[in-house]
C-alpha cells in the first residue's frame, strides 16, 4: 500500500479548489463536479492509461447507478402528481391538524418521519411537511431553530430507509447489496435513535412552555382547493404495500403514479392536457395561497440531481482503474490503529462530504477509500448508511443541508438541534463490533 504522490495530490486539489469555488461564488456543484471527471480522466491519460480504457471505466461507474437515474425521474413524476391528485394534501392535512402546541417538536419530528419514509426524499419533505411545521412554529412564537432541526432530522429519517430512498439505492448498489433486506435492518437500527430523539424533543417542547392555540386549520385551507377524499391516500398505500412485498421499485412507483394521475383527473378534475406536461416542468397550484406549499416536482427538477449522481458514479469507475485513491487508503489504515473501523468511516465521510458538497458523491468515494477497512459487504453497508447519509446533512454548504433549510427557511443554527442525526452515527459506533 503506497503513499500518495504529488500529481494526486494536485489532481485532487484541483478537484478540491472547484468545489470551493463554486460554494463561494454560488454556482451549482455540477460545474466542480465536470471539471473533476476532466482532471481525472486527464490523471489516467497522465499514468499512460488509453482513453479508451477510461472511458469504458467511466461507463462501468455509470452503469451501476442506472436504476437509480431511473427512480430520480420516476421520483420527479411521483413528486408531481401526488400532488395533483391531491395525496399531498391529503398527507399534510391529516398531519397538520395532529400537531399540539405542548408536543410540538416531537410531532415536527415524527410527522416529517412519516413524510421522509413515504416519499423518500427529504427535499420533498421538507418542501410539504417542513414548511408546514414552519409555519405553524412561526404562528406558536417556537423556536426556529429547535424546529429547523426536528425538520432535518425527520427529513432525513426516511432518507436511511425509505423504500424510496435514492441514496438507499446508491447504498445498496455500491455496496453490491439487497436493497429491501438493507431497509430491513436499517429500521431496525433506527429504533433506539428515534427514540431517544422524541424523548429530547419532547423535553425541549415541554421546556420551551408553549400553550399557545393552534390557530391554523390545514384541513379547510387544503379543502378550498383539493377534493381530501380517502381514495387520494391510495398512491401512498401502493408505495407500502408494494414495498412490502419486495416488488421493483421502478414498477411500485410506476403503479403509484399511475394511480395518482387517474385520482388527479376523475377526483381533482385536472385536464389530461394541463396534467402531462406537469410531469416534466412540475405541479403549479391554481390557489395562489397554496402555491408556495405545493408547487414543485417534475422531471425537470431532478436534472441537477440526475446530473450530480451521474457524473459522481463516473468517478467509481475512474478511481479504481487509475488506482487515484489507493494513497489515501493508506492514510485511512494508519488511522485505523487509533479507531474502530466505524469510526475511520465516519470520519473519512464527513470529510468528504464537507470538500464533495454532495451525499452521492460522498457515498461512493467513502465506500472507495474505506473498503479495505470492512470486508463484510453488509456492515459496510451499514457504516455507510449510519455516517455519510446522516452527516452529509450536518454541513451547511452541503446540498443535503442547504436545500431543506432554505426550503423551510430556518437558520443554518438549526443543524445543532438536529438530534437524530447525531444520535444515529453515535449509536451505531457503541453497538459496532
């Protein structure tokens, strides 16, 4: 095992320098990540390796997250007709008038639980359940920041185990995993953190006093627009039936949306023609009142997401023929002698997830440096989805964080109230053998 040369490190710092640029100058991530394929595939050119040869890693790297580049457009169409077929509503209103004052954070938690686990992206939950809780927060005088965190941490709850999940999915394929068997134990592991985070959420809402009236009755605000009739939940129930009995998630969300769009066009009364092209540009609500609530989804806007794991999978392919990473495995080993392998992972991760600004990316170069700590295809797929999928939430100007937080609008402070996403990583490093 070798150390790393300097022309690795410049590649690597280059890659590095692009990332920091785009942070402060505010440009998306997918600009840094295309010059870091061209800085690595120029590092190959550099070691005497073919074009052709780096191309075809390249490919192989893309290869294995083709299901889940299918799921991100599958799961841009989901996001549109739940909402017009009025699932959305329906979910957000039946939670909406649960929430009590006195419960008020561990109910934020656990309702955006409920959503993260449905949906499986804590982007849309954030966007529905988060801004909800939010609102009613602001109307309660609760802290933002406490509630900023309930948000994130139920957001990224379904996030570890979600039949939805796309990052499950990388998890799983990078890993050479099951997927449903993944979920299975991920549940399992979970149960302790989600407990002790409602038991802290529960303190800070009975410390906060609250005793306010709810004052917001979500279930006449939604009614004004939606039919809430009991047939808008069946998309959401295909998603748990189907997951249960372990069917293709392309097929179950495929049954879902299908579903939806009848319930959009025979219940809600949208247009076949209006309801189409939503599929690509996303769900505009004709409320303005509830716009800024619903409006979103789409095909369109997973592009970025498409495009960030693409080019983030292409790197698998390129790391392992060009052997760029092998110096810092290195590094990771002489590391391993002060810490269990768990937590070199944890550590290289929230690292990497700091410089790469993106949870695929993280998942896939942590699972590269960190291979020759864990043998086992499985507890590494557990270090995985206890540290990188958890932490990558914990960084301000990482995707994972800045989009929920501007999505609800809480203060980047909130990141220190999200307990479950430190829960989870430390629970995980105690019970680790």
């Amino acid at each position: 095992m070798r150390e790393v040369s300097w022309m690795e490190w410049l590649v690597l710092g280059l890659f590095v320098l692009g990332l920091v640029l785009c942070v402060i100058f505010h440009f998306s991530v997918v600009w840094a990540l295309a010059a870091g394929y061209f800085f690595f595939f120029s590092y190959g050119l550099w070691r005497r390796i073919p074009a052709g040869e780096l191309w075809q890693s390249s490919v192989r790297g893309l290869k294995t997250v083709r299901t889940i580049l299918m799921v991100m457009v599958l799961i841009g169409m989901l996001t549109t007709v739940w909402r017009a077929g009025g699932t959305i509503p329906m979910i957000v209103s039946l939670a909406g008038n649960l929430i009590r004052p006195e419960l008020f954070f561990v109910l934020t938690f656990v309702l955006n639980c409920c959503v993260s686990c449905l949906t499986g992206t804590a982007f849309g939950t954030a966007a529905t359940m988060g801004v909800i809780c939010m609102s009613v927060a602001n109307f309660l005088g609760a802290s933002p920041v406490w509630t900023g965190g309930a948000i994130m941490s139920g957001a990224f709850f379904g996030d570890r185990c979600s039949p939805l999940s796309t990052s499950a999915l990388l998890v799983a394929a990078v890993t050479h995993t099951d997927f449903f068997r993944n979920l299975a134990i991920m549940a399992r592991r979970a149960v302790v953190p989600f407990i002790l985070s409602c038991m802290v959420y529960g303190l800070a809402g009975w410390h906060s006093g609250s005793s306010g009236g709810m004052g917001l009755d979500v279930w006449h605000v939604f009614a004004s627009a939606f039919q809430l009739h009991w047939m808008t939940l069946i998309p959401a129930v295909l998603i748990i039936a189907c997951s249960l009995m372990r069917m293709d998630v392309r097929k179950t969300m495929g049954l879902s949306i299908i579903t939806a769009c009848i319930l959009a066009v025979t219940l809600q009364g949208m247009a076949v023609t209006d309801l189409l092209p939503m599929l690509l540009t996303g769900y505009r609500c004709p409320e303005t009142a509830l716009a800024p609530l619903l409006d979103g989804g789409g095909i369109l806007s997973m592009i970025s997401s498409i495009a960030i794991i693409g080019l983030s999978a292409t790197y698998a392919g390129l790391f392992e023929r060009t052997g760029l990473l092998l110096g810092l495995r290195h590094s990771v080993m002489l590391l391993r002698k002060w810490l269990n392998p768990f937590g070199c992972i944890w550590i290289v991760s929230f690292f990497i997830s700091m410089v790469s600004c993106a949870q695929t990316l993280a998942v896939i170069l942590t699972d590269q440096i960190c291979q020759d700590l864990v043998q086992d295809k499985e507890r590494m797929m557990m270090a995985l989805e206890d540290t990188v999928i958890v932490s990558a939430a914990l960084i301000p100007w990482c995707i994972a964080a800045a989009v929920p937080l501007a999505a609800v609008s809480a203060p980047v402070s909130s990141l220190t109230a999200a307990v479950y996403l430190y829960v989870q990583p430390l629970w995980s490093w105690r019970r680790w053998k």
